[in-house]
C-alpha cells in the first residue's frame, strides 16, 4: 500500500531467509514483523553492533548460493553450459546482481548461437550386418556408400547455419572418393524445424548437384517441414517427401532403378 520494497526482495536476504528455514512466502509476514518489533524496541541493543557481524551472517547465507561441485561437473560434461554458469558468477561478483545476471543472459544468447551456427553435420555408413545408418566418424566400423553421399544435420536448418551446412557437404562432395557420385540423400530425421533460409539452402544444393548430373534426396523429414518443403516447391525437385520412406528403402529403390 505504501509502494515500500519487499522485505527479503534482495539476493542476499532471500539468501538468508532460505539459510533461516523459510520454505514459503509467508516467512515475508514474520520477517516484517521481526523488523518492526527490532525497530521499535531493540535499537538501542543493536545499535553499536559491528558491521562485520552483519558481514558474517550474510556471507554465511550467501555462500550456500555457490555450488562449486556443480560447476566442476559442467565442466566435465558441458564447456558451453560451464562458461555460462562461469561467466554468471564473475558478473555477479564485479558488476552487482542485476548487471551480472544482465551479461550471464546476453553470453547464454551467444554462447548459444554460437553452438547452433555450426551443428555438427554426420555422413552416414551402413551399421554392418543392419538396415540401420549412423555416423562414419563416431563409428569408422560402419560400411561407406559406394556411390552415394548420406548425410545428417544434428540440428534444425535454420538462417544462422544453413550456409555451414551448405558449405559442410559441398565439401564433403568434392572430397569424394575415386567413384561418381550419383544420389546424395539428405537425412532430415533431426532437424525438427526449418525455415526459409533452410529451404532456400535445399534450393542451392539441389541446383548444384543437378550441374554435375548429381540427385538428391530427402527422407525423415517431419510433418511441419514436408508441409514447408512443398509451400517451397521442393517436393517435385527431390522426387517427392515420403513419410514412411526411410533411407534404406531409399537406396534400395535408388540401386534397383540403377540397375534396371
């Protein structure tokens, strides 16, 4: 009613409220109360009480808000998130709580970005013995495609990669071995959302390709993208977007019209 600020509304007193055993909104009831009854009556007692006793509870409290075993298990397990959580706490520490969380929110953006800019491209092999397909750099046991280029985006295709993927695969094309290349076959299994820039990306590599007598393919793709992919006028271009086509059936259609 008075537009005053909210008792416990600071990190380090909701820090020490959660240190005190709150576990509701009501501790802000008795806390208040505390307050008004220590400012009424026990001035006078508190009066020339040091300041590093204050000092002492706080950082008491506070200290319970740093996980420093957490932060060394990101660091194991995840660098992005570990720089971010990182970068949060110096933030916090130099520049004050809002500033901090301000600067950890804006790294998380570009630390994220940065990670979705560059997503990880995976050129499938044959799992020997399997209908199955995975990853020939994870798993050089796998059996390569003669004659064909499989490849995955680990990502959804969007305006700030779609270029890297381009680029990814071009690449990986003019790399090939000694025998022509005649299908690549885009796996889009895990890329659950593209965008214009990722159709027009599509575009790009399927007019490329057609220049080297190359055709391209498309399996996996998701109710949403194929909904997309057709707005785009891809589907006549790949030779339509099957839902139930899986790339193995895929390539053993593309071997038996070879070979007839």
């Amino acid at each position: 009613m008075g537009h005053g600020y909210p008792v416990a509304g600071g990190l380090s007193q909701s820090a020490v409220n959660d240190k005190a055993g709150a576990r509701t909104a009501l501790a802000l009831v008795f806390a208040s109360v505390t307050l008004a009854l220590c400012l009424l009556f026990l001035t006078g007692y508190l009066e020339n009480l040091p300041k590093a006793v204050l000092a002492a509870v706080v950082l008491t409290a506070v200290y319970g808000l740093l996980d420093f075993p957490a932060l060394f298990r990101m660091s194991r397990v995840s660098l992005l998130d570990f720089l971010a959580a990182a970068l949060a706490l110096v933030g916090v520490l130099l520049l004050g709580i809002l500033q901090g969380i301000l600067l950890a929110a804006l790294a998380s953006i570009l630390l994220m970005l940065a990670r979705v800019s560059r997503p990880h491209v995976a050129f499938l092999g044959r799992v020997p013995g399997t209908d199955s397909y995975s990853d020939l750099d994870r798993h050089p046991e796998n059996e390569p495609l003669t004659g064909v280029i499989a490849f995955r985006p680990e990502a959804s295709l969007i305006y700030v990669n779609a270029d890297t993927v381009l680029d990814s695969v071009l690449n990986h094309l003019r790399q090939a071995g000694p025998a022509p290349v005649r299908l690549v076959a885009c796996d889009l299994s895990a890329s659950p959302y593209i965008d214009l820039a990722g159709s027009g990306m599509l575009h790009e590599l399927h007019a490329e390709l057609t220049r080297h007598g190359i055709v391209l393919r498309i399996v996996g793709a998701r109710g949403s993208v194929r909904d997309l992919l057709r707005a785009e006028g891809l589907e006549e271009k790949v030779g339509g977007l099957d839902r139930t086509r899986t790339l193995d059936i895929l390539l053993r259609t593309e071997l038996l019209r070879t070979e007839g």
